[in-house]
C-alpha cells in the first residue's frame, strides 16, 4: 500500500449516528402510520354498524287501547267480625268459685256462666245492715221524741227552740237511715255480682278464669270470658276511591271463604263510612249477613263482590305493551309519520294478562305490542298491518 492510502482513515461497516436517527424516525412513523390505519377501519367498522342497525326500520305491531268496562264485579279482601260481643269482667272483687261454660259453649241471654265468693263483700253487707237498723231505732226514738215536744210546746210548757231541735233531730235521723240504705243497695248489688251472667245469646270464644283464682273489680285486669253473637255477622272492606260513589246503602253483596270452603253468602250493604280514609285513600263499608247457619266464623278473612262501577276513562292493555325504563313506566306509541314516543303511563289494577292504565293514553293511540328493550325515542318503525289491532291478543298460555 501507498503511505497515502495508509495514512487515510479506514472506513466502518457501521451507520452513523445520524443514519440510525433517520432509520428510528421512519420505523416509528411505519408503525403509526399502520396504527392509524387499523384504528380508521375499527371507527369505520362500528359506525357502519350502528348506522345500519340505526337506520334498519323495524317492523311492529299495534293496537288501540281498550276501554276498560264501566260496570264490573269487584272483588275486595275483606274481614269478618260477629254481629256484637262483650268481654265479661267482674262487678265484684272475690275468689272464683265454679265456672259453668267453657270455650265453644253456646249461651242463652242471663244464663249463668260462674260464681265468686265474695267474703269482704259479705261482710260488709252484713255490717251495713246492721248498722241501718241501728240508725232506723235512734230514728224512730227521735220520732217518738219529736212529737211529744210539739205537743209541749203547743201547750206553751217549753220554748219552741227547744221543741224545733227535736224536730232537726228526728230529720237527721232521716237522712242518716238513707244514706244507710243506699249503702246496703249498693253492697246488694255488689253481693248480687258475685254471679256472673250472659249479656245477651252468643258462644263463648274466650275463658280466663279457673276456680280459687282471685278475681279485681273493673277492667284493669283480663276479661273472665268474651262472649260473641254469631247469628249475624258484619264484613268490613275498604273501596277504592274509584269506586266509593257507586257503593250505596243496600246493594247486594258475595261473600265468600275460600279457607273454608263454604259456598257464597249474599248480604247487602248496610252502612258506610260516608267519608274517605285520608290515608288510604279508601271508603270503609260494612257488609251484613245471615249467619243462622253458622258457616261462618269472626275473624277470618273473606273476599267479598261488589257489583260497581266508574265515571273515569280508563283503559286496558295486554301486560306485553310495558316497557320498564329507569325513568318509569313507558309504552310505545306510534305516530302519523310513523315515529317512535315512548309514553309515560299510571296503571290501575292488574288483571294478569291485561293491566289498567289510569292515565297516559287517549282513544287513537297506536301502541306497539311487544317492544323490543332497544326501542329508542323516535325510533322510525313500520306498522305490519294498514288497519290497527283493535282486539287485545289472546294470553298466553
């Protein structure tokens, strides 16, 4: 080699810095270049797709609401309760010392259902007794005395004053066999509680008394026995405000219990309550019926047919018309330019299949049966017949 050539500096197989710069700058531009391209298609892709579907009319079915029938049997929980009763307390305070009836038993009006010893009662009675007599002796004495001073001072032998204290005498004396005889009334008549008697004819529902049980006077403590007449019985419902003006005094009325088993009894409306529960909103009315039978018992509940009806224009739509949103209630209603609105609606009663809807529809309405959960406000749809469905389809089975 020439000193030339060997004093020039060799040549590297390697790139230089700045070609590894440019190399680095084109490969990050490649891939974001690849990167954007895969990203626009997936955008493309999905816009396509819900343009599509967006644009993609539905085929739907529709119906007009249904009035709902004016006049119609309604049925009502209701609860029965007998005719009267009475919980039996004790006039008296004593012992118990027999009882006659027990629970189930039926009585007759004064029959006697248990007696009470009464011994401070007795006594008491005895000591007033004795005492009236006593009293009724010094009256008589004063009487006796009285006299015989009128007749002295008519005579002018003593003062009058003298004769007029004998009199006042004599008239306590009066007063104080009273008081003496109303005190032995009243200790009769608790001594004549002892016995303790039916109020009126019924069955025994209820004992709480067994014998040498110490018994209170009054109602502080628990009844001896509850005594209710079943001949009658009165059934209580509750009427929706709806149809709290067509109940009227004297309209028939079934009743029925189906935990018993019993056939349906007809009653008639006897009273109301001739205003509104502000609470519930509800008109409490009272059913009687004849229970000579005795099929049925107070206390049970009962379902009760009321033949009613309505001034409000309510309707009914098949079940299958709902869609539940999280802002409510809605139904999809058609209009003329054949778009989407999806109504807001109150219902009333649920009849299974069918429902009744309070407020939300008119007479023209166009409802979509069977809404899909994608249908949207606004949504262009086409109807699958030119006349509208009048008729509810039939439930399914």
């Amino acid at each position: 080699m020439s000193s030339a050539n060997a004093n020039s500096p060799l040549h590297s197989g390697k790139p230089s810095h700045g070609a590894r710069l440019v190399l680095i700058g084109l490969g990050v531009a490649l891939v974001a270049l690849a990167a954007y391209g895969v990203i626009s298609r997936i955008s493309d892709r999905h816009t396509l797709t819900n343009d599509t579907n967006r644009n993609a009319v539905a085929t739907v079915n529709v119906m007009t609401p249904k009035a709902a029938p004016k006049d119609q049997q309604l049925t009502l929980p209701g609860t029965v309760a007998s005719w009267q009763d009475a919980q039996i307390y004790a006039r008296t305070t004593g012992y118990v010392a027999k009882w006659y009836v027990d629970i189930g038993a039926r009585v007759k009006k004064g029959q006697l259902l248990a007696d009470l010893d009464t011994p401070d009662v007795d006594n008491q009675l005895l000591q007033g007794k004795a005492q009236m007599r006593t009293d009724e002796a010094n009256m008589n004495f004063a009487k006796i005395t009285a006299d015989r001073y009128e007749k002295l001072v008519t005579q002018g032998l003593v003062a009058t004053q003298t004769g007029d204290q004998f009199v006042a005498q004599y008239k306590a004396d009066v007063a104080t066999v009273q008081a003496d005889a109303a005190n032995v009334a009243h200790l009769q008549n608790l001594e004549d509680f002892k016995h303790i008697i039916a109020p009126f004819d019924g069955v025994i529902t209820q004992r709480n008394l067994d014998i040498g049980a110490l018994i209170d006077a009054g109602s502080t403590g628990s009844n001896l026995f509850l005594i209710a007449d079943t001949s009658q019985l009165r059934v209580y419902v509750d009427v929706p405000e709806t149809f709290a003006g067509s109940v009227s005094i004297g309209m028939p009325a079934q009743v029925s219990l189906n935990t018993y088993g019993a056939k349906p009894v007809t009653g008639t409306v006897a009273r109301t309550a001739d205003a509104l529960d502000p609470t519930t909103r509800t008109l409490r009315t009272e059913i009687d019926i004849d229970n000579a039978s005795q099929v049925l018992v107070p206390g049970v509940y009962a379902n009760v047919k009321l033949g009613v009806s309505t001034s409000t224009h309510d309707y009914t739509v098949p079940s299958n018309t709902l869609l539940f949103r999280s802002e409510g209630l809605r139904v999809a209603l058609v209009d003329n330019q054949q778009h989407v609105h999806l109504q807001p609606v109150t219902l009333g009663r649920d009849f299974g299949s069918t429902v009744e809807v309070t407020e939300g529809l008119q007479d023209n309405d166009r409802i979509v049966i069977s809404p899909p959960d994608s249908m949207y406000e606004g949504q262009q749809v086409n109807i699958a017949q030119s006349d509208d469905k009048s008729k509810q389809p039939a439930a399914q089975k």
